[in-house]
C-alpha cells in the first residue's frame, strides 16, 4: 500500500501540475473587453481581426488547443492539395527520412565501429576525422547535400543519416574495444575463429552498449529531422510547423509539437525496450 | 633423443619492456608427466600466471620454450583446457550454452542434438544438473566454478591448466570442489598444472610441488614429491596423515624463509636450473625426531 502510495502521489501531482498550466494558460488568453493600444495596421491586418481590436490574442486557449488535437486526430491523413495533408501524413514522412538516414547509419557505423574497435591502428587513423566531423551541426551539411545530390528529400535523409551516425560508431568502437580480456580468452582456448568470435563473443558482450549509442543516435535523428524539413520544406512535420507559422495557426504548432514529443518518446522507449533484451546481467 | 615428459619447459623467461631489464622469472625447467598432478607455489609477482598462460598459449615467453608432444607450444589449443580463476563465463549464455560454445568449438560437425547430450554429461558431473537453463550471474561462485570446471573437462583435452580456481571461493565451497577435482581427476587420468598459493590445496591435490623463488629473477627452487599416497589423501583427516606436518612444515618454510633467500642457498650448494631438486621431505616423518609426538600414534608407517 505504502509503495503504490508513491506512484499514486506522484500521478496525483502530475495532474495538479497540468491543471496548474493550462489554469494559467486559460487566464492568460482570456479575451480582453478593454481595446489596447492602438496597433500597426499592417500588422492588424497579418494577426487577424480580433486579435487587432484587441479583444482576443492569437494565442489559442487550451479548448481551441484541445479541439485543434481532435480535429487533427479525427482525421490524420487526409490530402488536400500539396500544402494541405493531415498531420498522420506529415509524421510519417518524417518517420520514414529518420529510419530510413538511421538504418543507413547502422549499417555503416556498427560494422565500422567493430573495426576501429578491434583494431588500435584503425582507431588511430580514423580518431581525427571522428573528432573534428563529430561536433558539426548537421544542419550544415545541408548545403553541400543539396548540391551535391541535387534533391532535397534524399538531402535530409543524408543529413539525418550524418547525424545518427556519431553516437553509434563511437559506442560500438567503445564496446567491442572494452570486451573482457578474459571472454577473449576464452574463445582463444577453444581455437574459435575470428568470424565465430565476433559474432558469439564480441558482439552479444558489447551489444549493450552498442544499443546505447543506437539510442543516442535515433533521438538526435528526430531533433534534427524537424530542422531539417523546415530548410528543404514540401513535406514532413519540419515542414507543418513552418507552414502553420506562416499561417499564424499556433494551435496547429503546439499540436505537432506534442506530436512530435509523443513519437520521440516511442521512438526511444522502443529502442530502450531492444537495449533490455540484449542486456546482461554480470 | 631425451625421453621427455607430456609437457616440458624448457628454459622459459619473462621480461617486461625492453631487453636488459631483469626478468620477472628465467632460466625455469620443469616437466609434467602424463596424468600428473602439477601444482606451482610461490609468492605473488613471481610469475606463476605468466607461466599458466604460456603453457595455455595465450602469452609468449621472452626466452625458452614450452615443449608439448614434442612440438613447440606457438598458441592457445583444444588440448589445453583452462579454468580461468575469475571463472570467466559468458554472461550472456545459460550454463547449457556456456559449455555447448565449448563443446560445438571442440567437434564443429556435431548437430545441436549431440552438442546438448555431451554438454549434459559435463553438467551432471559436476553436480549442475537442473540448473543447466540458469544465466551465471543466478549462480553462487561455486557453482560458476563448477561450469567452468564443466566447460573445461568437457572439450575433453589432454591436460588442465587452473590458475588458482578455488581462491576466489568460501571455505567449505572449496573444500567440496577440492574433493570433486580429485574424484574428476582420478577418474578420468587428466594431467593437472595448477597454480595455487594454498599449502593444504597443494599437499591434499598434487603429485608434485613446484616451489617458485620470488621475482624478479624468479627460478624453481626445488620439486617436493609428495609421498603421500593419493588413496591416502582425504581433506576431512589430512592433518592426522603421518607424512602431512612434515611436507607442510618444508612448504611453509619454503614459503616464509627460503623463497627470499636462494640465492644464499645457490652460492652455499651450488644450482643446476635445468634438474631442480626432487624433495621428499614426508619421507622423513615415517622417522619423525623425537621431540615431535604426534598426537595419534595409530598413524600409518611406511
């Protein structure tokens, strides 16, 4: 009883704190009788005209919020026009860049990590690029893509791609580099061959951490991609949360960015659950 | 062509770093023969475990050799089992997985079926059976200890190389795993090199007793048979063996006194590193001095 007692509290203060917020929020934006200032006509004429007179902010309040959430959850996939799809479209888009540029990642950086971390002359050699490419925003490779490939959609997914690659390579270097000398031996007695060693010894001992830096590598993916959309534009949740900025509809923003919070989460949450598969106790 | 034991070393060294620093032991001859049971005592550093790994092919030595079936050891092999003293298990696989890696390593060709039926037998001996789908880390020290012996016996090679499997363990564990590696040892006619630092472990399992000076510079002193016969030898009345105190008191007296000092003995007697002396001092119990009353006169006399 005294141990649900902790999580029921901490619920319980979950819900005050959210009560709190959108109290606060609910207040804030309540219309106003009073007129303000006078204000810019042009700029009367961009926030609408309610909010010109004075009488209502563009600043949505929780209900709008909330029917804003359900109309786009009544109906996430529809398509009017090429600026115009629901917001289930626009995350899958999204989705799609992350996993496809993060597989790509995975594919080149676990089984080069294995080699920098097998082999100190390749660790060596290869440690300056790792350095110097590690800390580049990836946002400014996007130039050199974009020449380069000559097509914005593959450009993100390159760029997602260069971002997720540093967390893996660097964890899977650590983790096959920091395998227990004495499991080494092991297979060394038994005259195991290098293949088998890899894959029965190297590669369940460092998967752990390898998971780790797939992790890491797939929630920066996921800040990046939103970045990434809003430079290259056309489609993808990037794209909705600019779009609607142009369209002054912060209602449709703060729902793709809790849209966006919610897929990051099961994003990780997934990965973290194939972490504790691979996970052994010592 | 000189009749050599199953395995010879021969002149064996070790430096670290570069040549011209002392080694940590050199000029070291011994053998082991076929179905014998080896133990090498000496203090720390002086490079008992540097010998087990080169005997195991898993470290080279900086001089000499290591001669086995009359070929040269140049790497690890299936007919050198090593029971690591950490234990050394995959925490990844369950007992039945950590000694079929053993098994399937040692007969490739062998179907699943076959590989599980011959690591079973290796369970059973050991008393693991019913705890083959455990992970090592649901398992006490002991019993991970008994895996490794499993994983070990079970690839079935020529020899045992343990390096002080038991030190890590509880007094009663060791006295009961003590007792199975004699009874596996008997039964199956292994030959055994085992590092020990254990005075009783050594007198209660070895044929032979390996004493190791200090490092640097360490050589083999001096070979102790141990005269006690291995139907004589129980854990429970070691002590109340005729020969015991006096094999025990030469050990320990190696070990407190002697160990530090010979090069004194050396200058004093003379040495030939590549014939070591063959002690018995247990011999001279079945004439004990006269002031040493031993407490139960039924001893056995040779």
């Amino acid at each position: 009883m005294l141990k649900n007692s902790l999580g029921l509290r901490a619920g319980l203060l979950s819900v005050l704190i959210f009560v709190a917020i959108v109290g606060i929020w609910q207040v804030a934006t309540m219309p106003t009788a009073a007129s303000g200032p006078a204000m810019d006509p042009e700029y009367a004429k961009l926030v609408g005209a309610a909010a010109a007179a004075g009488s209502k902010s563009a600043m949505p309040t929780p209900a709008d919020i909330g029917a804003t959430i359900w109309k786009h959850l009544a109906d996430p996939f529809y398509v009017r026009g090429s600026n115009d799809k629901g917001i289930g479209i626009q995350l899958a888009y999204s989705l799609g860049r992350v996993l496809l540029g993060f597989g790509l990642a995975a594919v080149v950086a676990i089984p080069l990590g294995f080699l920098i971390g097998m082999s100190p002359l390749v660790y060596r050699a290869l440690d300056p690029f790792i350095q110097i490419l590690k800390p580049v925003s990836p946002l400014a490779w996007m130039p050199l893509a974009l020449y380069t490939i000559k097509d914005s959609a593959i450009s993100s997914i390159f760029v997602i791609f260069i971002c997720s690659i540093w967390p893996m390579l660097i964890n899977t270097a650590f983790g096959v580099g920091s395998v227990r000398k004495e499991w080494l031996n092991v297979a060394r007695t038994l005259e195991v061959g290098p293949f088998r060693t890899a894959f029965k010894v190297i590669l369940p001992a460092a998967a752990p951490t390898i998971m780790t830096g797939m992790r890491i590598s797939v929630g920066i993916a996921w800040l990046v991609i939103v970045a990434a959309e809003m430079l290259v534009g056309g489609t993808g949740i990037g794209y909705f949360v600019w779009n609607e900025w142009n369209n002054l509809s912060i209602a449709n923003i703060v729902t793709a960015i809790l849209l966006i919070g919610l897929v990051g989460l099961l994003l990780d949450q997934g990965l973290a659950y194939l972490a504790k598969l691979v996970t052994y106790p010592e | 062509m000189e009749n050599r034991p199953l395995i010879s070393v021969e002149g064996l060294a070790r430096r670290f770093g570069e040549t011209g620093q002392p080694a940590i032991f050199e000029d070291v001859w011994f053998g082991i023969d076929k179905g014998e049971f080896c133990c090498l005592i000496g203090h720390s550093g002086c490079g008992k475990t540097t010998i087990l790994n080169v005997l195991a092919g898993l470290d080279r030595p900086s001089g000499g050799a290591v001669i086995v079936d009359n070929r040269e050891i140049d790497g690890p092999s299936l007919d050198r089992a090593v029971i690591f003293q950490g234990h050394a298990l995959l925490p990844w696989m369950t007992v039945m997985g950590n000694i079929a890696f053993a098994v399937s390593s040692r007969w490739p060709t062998w179907d699943r079926a076959k590989v599980r039926d011959h690591a079973m037998r290796f369970i059973q001996l050991v008393g693991l059976a019913g705890a083959e789908n455990k992970r090592p880390a649901q398992l006490s020290g002991g019993m991970k200890q008994r895996v490794g012996i499993a994983r070990a016996l079970s690839i079935q090679p020529k020899m045992l190389l343990m390096d002080e499997p038991f030190s890590a363990l509880d007094a009663l564990t060791r006295g009961m795993l003590q007792d199975e590696v004699l009874r596996i040892c008997a039964d199956t006619q292994q030959t055994v090199f085992m590092i020990t630092h254990d005075v009783d472990e050594a007198i209660l399992l070895a044929d032979r007793i390996v004493l190791m000076t200090n490092g640097p510079g360490a050589r083999i002193a001096e070979i102790v048979v141990n005269t006690m016969p291995k139907n004589e030898r129980h854990r429970n009345d070691l002590h109340r063996h005729p020969q015991y105190y006096a094999i025990r008191n030469h050990l320990v007296e190696f070990l407190v006194n002697r160990s530090k000092a010979f090069d004194q003995e050396i200058a004093a007697h003379g040495y030939d590193p590549r014939r070591p002396k063959l002690v018995k001092p247990g011999l001279s119990a079945v004439n004990p001095p006269a002031e040493i009353v031993p407490l139960t006169t039924t001893g056995r006399r040779q």
